[in-house]
C-alpha cells in the first residue's frame, strides 16, 4: 500500500495523450504487475490460465481468489488496468477496489458482512 503514492505520481507524469501504441506498453504491465501482487499478497490471489478459444493464443492469463461467498472468483487484470486507462484520471486506489469487488473479496456499499 505503501507504493500507491508513488504509481499515482508516475502515471500523473506520464504524458498520456502523447503516447503512441507501444507507448503503453511499459505502464499497463506495470500496474498489472502492481495489481496482481497485490491481490496475491492481501488475499491470497494466484495467476491462473484460462481457456479462451477465441484469443490469439487460445488461452489468457487471470488472477483467481476465493470471495467472502467462498466462491472461486477470476478477473483480468489486463482488462482492469485497460478500464483505468480509460477513465482519467487514473487513480490506483480505484484500479484496486474495482478488482477486490469483481473478486468478491470485500462486500459492495450497503451488503452485510
């Protein structure tokens, strides 16, 4: 948690609308790399393959972690980072809540538990 002041200067400084594709490379696989450790450290989270017949590889990469529902629960961390891109300004601390909700791993405003 400590580092998230610091992912939030770096991709401030960034010069975003001057990127071209490849440009984007570096800082999305960053913050999957951020986001993935995150969620392995704090909650136990693990990478995962899962088929995709419609991929290029026919397989992609996912975190998986187990809810408070206890239910197996996966998401696309590259998807995750892409939707923060998008929605400027990026903000980390909001990256991370959207990947422990679609987890399950903490309760939505006005659920029990």
């Amino acid at each position: 948690m400590s580092v998230i002041p610091a992912l939030d200067d770096y991709v401030s400084r960034a010069p975003l609308d001057e990127f071209g594709e490849s440009d984007w490379i570096t800082p999305h696989v960053d913050l999957v790399s951020f986001l993935a450790d995150f969620l392995i450290q704090r909650y136990g989270a693990r990478w995962t393959l899962v088929d995709d017949p419609e991929g290029p590889f026919a397989y992609h990469y996912a975190i998986e972690a187990t809810g408070f529902d206890e239910q197996t629960h996966r998401i696309d961390p590259f998807n995750i980072v892409k939707m923060e891109f998008s929605a400027r300004p990026i903000e980390i601390v909001r990256m991370l809540a959207i990947a422990e909700l679609n987890l399950r791993l903490t309760s939505q405003v006005g659920e029990g538990g």
